[in-house]
C-alpha cells in the first residue's frame, strides 16, 4: 500500500459541531463522514492539512444550496464576514480539538511544525498532521494573532474561504464561471503575505479569486499552492484553477492538490454522487499535462464536499490508487501523487 498524504481535510469541522461525541467520532470510528482514525490507519493515509474553518450562520431565507448545485447553472451568494471577534473562540476550540487528537490518539498521529517531522512520521508509520486554517477571519488587522496560532502550530493558511476577509475577497460557488470575480488583496492581506513568508507559513490560494491569487504570485517569495482545486478548462467552476494559473503554480515550483468535490471534478458541475472514475482520470490527467509529474498530489477535502461514490470515504483511497494505475500511471508516478510531491512542496515551504 502506497501511504497518501493529503491536501486538505474538514474532520475539525466535525468536532466542532459534536464535542461531546469527539472520542466516539475520532478514536473509536462510528462509520460517518469520510475520517476517523481507525478507517485512517486501515486505508494508508499517511497524513494531511487539518483545516481549522468557520461555518458561516445559516440565515432563515438562505437558499438550499445542495439543490442549486445539482441543477446547474449557479452563481450563490456569499456569506458575510465574519468580525474577528466572533472567529477567534470558534478558530482556537478546533486548534483545542487537534491538539486533543494529538493526545488522544497515543502516539498515532502528530502535529507536524518542520517538513522533517512530518518525513519522520512517515517513515514511522504516524498520521502527520498540519494545522492549517481556511479562512482567515481568526487573525486580526495587527497580525497578533498570526503569532499565536503559529505558537500552537500553524504551518498553512488560506487568506480567505469564499466569503470576504479583511485580507480579501474570495470566489463565490458559481458554474460556470472563471475565478476572476473580484478585487484582489487588502493592505492587510498584503501586510499578512508579508508575515507568512517571514514565519514560513504556507499560503492556500483556495478558494481566493484570480486578483488575489496575482498578488500572492507578486507579492510572496514561496511557492504557489493550491490544497484543493482542480482545472477550470475541465470543470468550469469558479473554484477551479484557470490554464494561466496552473503554469505560474508550476514554475514558482508549486502544488495543487485534486479535489475530490464532484462539483469540482464533473464537467457539467453537477454535485451528484453518483459519479464515476472518468471525471477524476480526465481532471488528472489535463492538470499532469499543464503542471508535470512533480507539482501535483491530491487535496480530497474530506468531511467537507460530496466525494464520487467510486471514492466515497478515506478507505477508497487504495481504490483511487488502483484505478490511476490501471489507468497507466506507473508506481513511481504513482508515489509522487501520493505523497512524495507534497513532501517536497513542505520543504521547499516551511
């Protein structure tokens, strides 16, 4: 079995909403969701971005946003943004709920500061974690912030989730759409860049909009990184990453994560389930012809899209392995998708 490290998960998100069932949820497995950690430990997943991300309050008239997604075409509204002072308790309790996890799981998984801890987990056999935030609502206009988190381990942040940040703005969920859908980044988020690249902080460009992404690419002395998107020439989402975007990731030495969303994998955009392996082989193989063998990996977002039924939870990963090879990709391929690319991305970054 070829361990998987991944771009991109939500098991955080999870336990936010249920702490009372985070031992029943995590250790011991319960069958939902995509993650837990006997279902890890079984299916090769070597380790993964843990994403701290804020769900945005559900207003009474909101429109049913599975239902629209599955009809395409789509443009959804953004949610408003969230003040600092209503991110921060929220952003620290599922920073808490890794750290527990970390305790909990007694030696099975780690949280992982330097690229060399997390090489180090792997060649143990230990899930390595990285704390990661989606969205930066959590860091104040002053950065102060910024310094806490990475004291509790942040090693990776994405500017904005969709909805707008005093950093900046995001892509909405559109199809089809570019995601050239707005202004680029604040004084602030070109302040917050600045820091990142000082702290070797890892910069998401998900979900950030094509303006915003020029100005990372101007403003950032790191590689481009996309945890989890995939090719709008494919899949014409606005979360989707254009042609022009896929060669500057690749010639700033970047990555993309895939995404396992099927909204962001079907050409027709559809959020079905019911989805089989041509979309995933053809997203594969158009973003290995634009960006090389060596800049792309996969970046799921389990616990947080509507993965192929092909794939469903973390257990299909070996599955996922065994259809690309099938497919023609060879094992050494195969190794630098699964982890071996990322593991080079961490130290080029942190």
């Amino acid at each position: 079995m070829i361990p998987v490290f991944d771009g991109h998960n939500d098991i955080l998100l999870r336990l936010y909403l249920d702490p009372a069932r985070r031992e029943e949820i995590f250790l011991h497995g319960e069958g939902k969701g995509h993650l837990d950690l006997p279902r890890m430990k079984a299916s090769g997943f070597a380790g993964s971005f843990f994403a701290i991300y804020l769900p945005s309050p559900v207003a009474h008239d909101a429109p049913d946003y599975q239902a629209k997604m599955q009809n395409p075409p789509y443009n959804l509204p953004l949610p408003d943004l969230i003040p600092f002072g209503e991110a921060v308790r929220p952003a620290v309790t599922m920073a808490s709920h890794l750290l527990w996890m970390e305790r909990a799981s007694e030696g099975a998984l780690k949280i992982c500061r330097t690229a060399q801890e997390v090489r180090a987990c792997l060649d143990a056999g230990i899930i390595a974690a990285i704390m990661h935030m989606e969205g930066a609502e959590a860091i104040d206009e002053n950065l102060d912030s910024l310094h806490l988190f990475h004291a509790m381990g942040l090693r990776s942040l994405g500017p904005v989730w969709s909805r707008p940040t005093v950093f900046g703005n995001g892509v909405p969920f559109a199809y089809p759409s570019s995601p050239d859908t707005g202004p680029g980044l604040t004084d602030a988020g070109k302040r917050l860049v600045a820091a990142c690249n000082r702290l070797r902080i890892m910069l998401d460009l998900s979900h950030m909009n094509e303006a915003g992404f020029n100005d990372v690419a101007r403003l950032s002395d790191a590689p481009l990184v996309a945890t989890h998107s995939n090719a709008n020439a494919i899949c014409a989402s606005s979360r989707n990453l254009t042609d022009r975007q896929l060669a500057m990731i690749r010639d700033s030495g970047g990555m993309v994560g895939l995404n396992f969303s099927v909204s962001f994998l079907r050409p027709d955009g559809r959020q079905l389930a019911e989805t089989g392996w041509d979309p995933i082989l053809r997203q594969m193989d158009y973003l290995l012809e634009r960006l090389g063998e060596d800049h792309l990996g996969f970046g799921s977002d389990y616990d947080g899209c509507t993965t192929p039924a092909v794939i469903g939870d973390v257990t299909g990963l070996p599955k996922l392995l065994g259809a690309l090879s099938d497919h023609g990709y060879d094992r050494a391929l195969l190794t630098k998708l699964a982890h071996a690319n990322w593991l080079g991305l961490l130290d080029r970054t942190l």
